[in-house]
C-alpha cells in the first residue's frame, strides 16, 4: 500500500468514526424524544 493509499484509508477511518458518532447522537435524541412524547419527563 502507497503512502496516499494508507493516508485517504485514515482519512476514511477518522470520517466513518465521526459519522458513526453523529448517527449516535442522532438516534439519542430521538429516544429523548420519544419519551418525552410518552410524558415519562
């Protein structure tokens, strides 16, 4: 693997990582929602 190969597969890594905290936080803040909507707050 070249040096531009392995730098845009960190590049990726470091992408899919945030993505996959923002769809996290996302789906927390639904099931907020959720119960806040059920009147359990």
């Amino acid at each position: 693997m070249d040096t531009d190969a392995a730098k845009e597969l960190e590049e990726l890594r470091e992408q899919n990582a945030r993505l996959k905290r923002l769809l996290a936080d996302a789906e927390l803040e639904k099931d907020a929602l959720r119960e806040i909507a059920k009147g359990k707050w």
